[in-house]
C-alpha cells in the first residue's frame, strides 16, 4: 500500500546492453521496485505480456487489483505501477483427518504460520502448508499427505479466505531396530547407545536422527545410515504401524596412527603423534594414547573410554606423565585415576577419583614433592542456542574434590571452584560475552598440594595481556599456586559478516594465598574473530597494566 504519496523512480541501465534494447524508468512505491527490477532487463518494449506478467508478480505479493500504465517508445520504456490495496487473510480453515489426538489437533492448528489479519503473500501460503505437513510427517505420521489446499481470492473486498485438508494416516511407532554391517563388533554395541529407536515408541524423524548423530560420533564406525523400513511395517492391535528401522554401518579401521603439529600461545610449538584403536581386548574399549610435544610442557598419556552403560554413563580410565616449565617452576607429574561421566538433560556429570605424584623445583627455591588421592565431582550445565558458536545462553560449571592425609595424601584439603559464563546477543551482527570465575583450596598450607589443586592464572582463556600462569604466588623466582583464585571479563563482538568479526575486551584476575592479598591484575585490547568449522577462532592483541607487557593469543573461542 502507498503511503504518504511517496514514489521512487528506479532508471535501470545495463551494463552491457543488448542491441535495440530500451531504457527503462520505473515509478512505483519502494518495496514494489524492489521486487520488480530483477524482471526489467527481459523486456525491450511494453507489451501486453509484460504487464501480465508484473501482475502476476504482484499476485504473488497480495497486489491483485494493480494498475500498470505503460508509456515511452522503443528507446524509452515508463512503467507507472500503483499496486492498490493489499489483501490480507481474512479466514483459515485446517481440516485434519485421521487417528491424531485432540491434543495434537490443537497443536497444529495453533502452530498454523499464515494467521487471520497477516498480508496474504504465495510464498507464505506455500510455507505454511509445507510446515504443518512436516509437523505430522516429522513425529508419528509418515504417511501423512496434504489432500487439497485453496486459497480464494476476492479481490474487490481484498480478503482471502484460506482452507487446507490433510490425511495424517495411522499412527506409527518404532518397530525392530535391524543392524547391517556389523564384523568385529556384537549388536548389543548399537543398543548400548540407542536411547529412542526402541520397538513400541513414538515413531520421530529427530529421534532417528539423534541415533545416527551419536552412532557417527563414537570411535567404531566411519559411516552411518538409518532407513525406515515400511516395506516391512506391520498393524498393531491398536490400530497403529510398527515401523522397522534398518541400521547401515561401516566399521573404522582397527588401528589408526596420526601425527600433528601447531602451536598455543600459552605452552609454544607443539608436535605429537597418536595411536587409537577401538576394540581394545576384542570388548569395544576405545584406546587413545599420544605423545605431545611443547616448548613448555610434554606429555605421555593413555586413556580407554568404555561404551555407555545401561544408565547412560561413560566410563573411563588412563594414566599419563608430564613435564612442566612455566614460569620458573618446573613440575615433574605422574597420574592415573577412572572417571564416569552421564549427562541429564543440560546437565552433565562427571565423577572421578585419581591419584598423582608432583616434584616441583622452583627456581630459587626448594623442590618438593607432593602427592594426593582426591574424588571430584563437577556439574556443568548449559542452556545455549549453539554449542560452537553461541550468541544467546549461559554455562555454569562448578566442581568440588579434596585428600586426607588417612588416604594417601600428603595434605589435608578441600578444593572448590566455579566458572559461570554468559552471552547476550545484541542485534544481528553484536554479542556481549561475560565470564567470571572463583576458587578456594581449604587447607592450614599449599605445601604438598599438587599444583592441580591450587591455582595460577593468566594468558589464553583466563587474563589476556599476561603471560601463561604467570599470576600466583612468587616462590623464588618461581610463580606456583595460591589458595584463592578470582577472574573477570567483558567482550564485546561486531560480526562484519558471515564470517569475520571485531572484538574489544577487559579482563582481570589474581591467584593469592590470603584475600588481604587480593589485587586484581588488568589486561585489555583488541581481538579479530573468525567462524570455523571447528568454532570461533580468536587472535587477540592485549596489554597487561600491571606487567606492562603486550602479549598475543590464540585461542578457539568456545564455551567450556
């Protein structure tokens, strides 16, 4: 509809314009030139197939009663388009046959996406049948079909009045789960992690969906498909269908070797190389062992992750060796521990005991030697719009653990620690990031408590504009752990496009061993940001206030 009498008159010239064709001049409201310019280019003289053809186009819109007054010769074209009035939806009527339920019934009809009073448009109409036929197609309807749609139009009172009657078909569940491809492994491995796919449950396309995902995601198969089998689907007493679902898999190799290299700016230049193999013992235990090698830290590991049990829980256990040199503290760690993990709804749990030996030589300083038995359970919950990227959510995590001398500890203590991060989505193109973290180490001393179970901070992920764990506790020449921990940080992100951002951020922390000592270290500045494949990579250029030192880091910015 034109409102305030407002035109805009478009003068479309062609780049490189064919021989004889015409200069054409548009006057039309705005979203009308908008719509109508891609057609310019394919008419050379006003014809009565050109203004049918842009009343069809209008049509498409809800313009029906449009008026088209061409003008010009055969080397200057004048379209003059008043579209009218625009018809809106003045009736919708859903007819569903078939076994649904009220509940569903209701559902449907109130999910409908073309409503009374909204401007009647084709592409609207054509999405809004399409949707709630999904709807029905996508959970307990396969069958489901759309028998007839119409749209009548009156144009002198511009209304129109909507009808679409579907056929939802019985209601079908899930039939037997059948498995094909299977050679080292037994079928009890697939039902291990099928959660949904079970015979008698509501038949979901996300349900299947779901199965193959996880099935994709674990160590044993290079390739997955699921394939509903109604060929073979059979009428139970109740009037619904069992549907079969075959499960097509192709088996990874039993051995595999990689090698890498990259660099953090936290720990330098890194080489490694990796050994895995998924059926450990011939029982489907997943081996993953490695050797990392960093300008600061090098590492020996091997760990073995057990399929999920029947309450959903992982299971795992591995030892590792490492070597440390950050910040004038040189650390020499053996450890191995077990660890369960079960996620319930957002929330995942993770429950672990583990035992490690530390030497520590700090420079200037005598060397100790520490060790610890410590149970720790951690809680992270997460309610975000994306894993990997995340404009708008939070996560929250928080863990408590501890030793006592009576079980193999040198130290008596409790550790508790919490990291709450949040996003706010400012616009299209803006986020706000917020992060905050707290710790506390209970104990009369950090003497004999592994680094693990104190606390440094700094660098990458932490306070940027300080180098790695270079906040703590000076033993020596040393920096080691303290008993509190405290960090903040605000950053703001501009997307210039799909792609690529701009980030400017401030960050503060300290590790210390009282709170009279507490004197939080700043660091700001600037950051470019790209989406990978793999998340938000980050480069960042920071100044520490209180060293006075500009640092760069590099990081995959994504949520803990």
């Amino acid at each position: 509809m034109i409102q305030g009498g407002r035109r805009l008159v478009l003068l479309l010239g062609l780049l490189a314009p064919a021989v004889g064709q015409a200069q054409v001049t548009l006057t039309a409201p705005p979203p009308i030139v908008r719509l109508l310019s891609p057609y310019l280019a394919a008419y050379a003289s006003a014809t009565p197939k050109m203004v049918a053809d842009f009343r069809e186009v209008l049509a498409t819109e809800g313009y029906f009663s449009p008026t088209v007054e061409p003008s010009g010769d055969e080397n200057s074209l004048h379209l003059k388009i008043d579209p009218g009035p625009r018809t809106v939806i003045s009736e919708v009527n859903i007819a569903l046959d078939g076994g649904l339920t009220a509940d569903r019934r209701e559902l449907i009809v109130a999910d409908w996406r073309l409503p009374v009073g909204q401007p009647f448009r084709q592409e609207d109409w054509n999405t809004a049948k399409q949707q709630a036929l999904g709807h029905l197609l996508e959970e307990e309807y396969p069958a489901a079909r759309l028998l007839n749609s119409l749209a009548d139009i009156d144009p002198e009172t511009r209304r129109a009045a909507l009808s679409v009657h579907y056929d939802s078909g019985p209601r079908h569940v899930f039939g037997e789960l059948r498995v094909d491809g299977l050679e080292r492994y037994d079928q009890q491995l697939v039902t291990r992690y099928n959660r949904h796919v079970r015979p008698g449950e509501p038949y979901r396309e996300a349900d299947l969906s779901a199965l193959q995902a996880t099935l994709q995601a674990t160590p044993y198969f290079s390739s997955v498909r699921l394939t509903p089998d109604h060929e073979m689907a059979s009428e139970n007493a109740d009037g619904s269908i069992s549907t079969p679902v075959v499960v097509r898999l192709r088996e990874r190799q039993p051995h595999r070797i990689s090698f890498g290299a990259g660099f953090s700016s936290n720990t330098g230049a890194r080489v490694e190389a990796n050994y895995q193999t998924p059926n450990l013992l011939g029982r489907a235990w997943s081996l993953e062992s490695g050797l990392r090698l960093e300008q600061k830290k090098q590492t020996l590991f091997t760990d073995v992750f057990l399929p999920p049990d029947a309450g959903n829980r992982r299971h795992s256990f591995g030892a590792m060796s490492e070597r440390t040199d950050i910040e004038d503290l040189k650390t020499d760690r053996f450890a191995f521990g077990v660890q369960s993990v079960q996620q319930r709804g957002s929330i995942e749990q993770r429950l672990s005991l583990s035992w490690q030996q530390e030497r520590r030589e700090p420079t200037g300083a005598l060397a100790v030697t520490s060790r610890a038995l410590v149970p720790n359970v951690m809680w992270t919950w997460r309610k975000v719009d994306n894993l990997l990227d995340p404009s708008d959510g939070i996560v929250l995590q928080f863990q408590v653990g501890g030793g006592a001398k009576a079980a193999l500890s040198d130290q008596d203590f409790v550790r508790l620690h919490g990291r709450w991060q949040q996003f706010i989505s400012l616009g299209i193109n803006n986020r706000l990031t917020l992060r905050g973290e707290l710790g506390r180490t209970f104990a009369d001393s950090r003497l004999r408590i592994p680094q693990d179970y104190l606390f440094r901070t700094g660098g990458t992920g932490s306070v940027r504009g300080y180098g790695y764990q270079s906040l703590g506790i000076k033993e020596g020449l040393a920096t080691v752990g303290g008993r509190y921990l405290a960090v903040v940080s605000a950053e703001f992100t501009h997307w210039l496009n799909d792609d690529w951002g701009i980030a400017a951020f401030v960050d503060a922390g300290d590790a210390v061993d009282s709170l009279t000592d507490v004197r939080l270290a700043a660091g700001y500045g600037l950051g470019a940001r790209w989406r990978s494949p793999a998340g938000p990579i980050g480069i960042d250029l920071a100044y520490g206030e209180r060293s006075r030192e500009v640092h760069l880091h590099f990081s995959l910015a994504i949520p803990f």
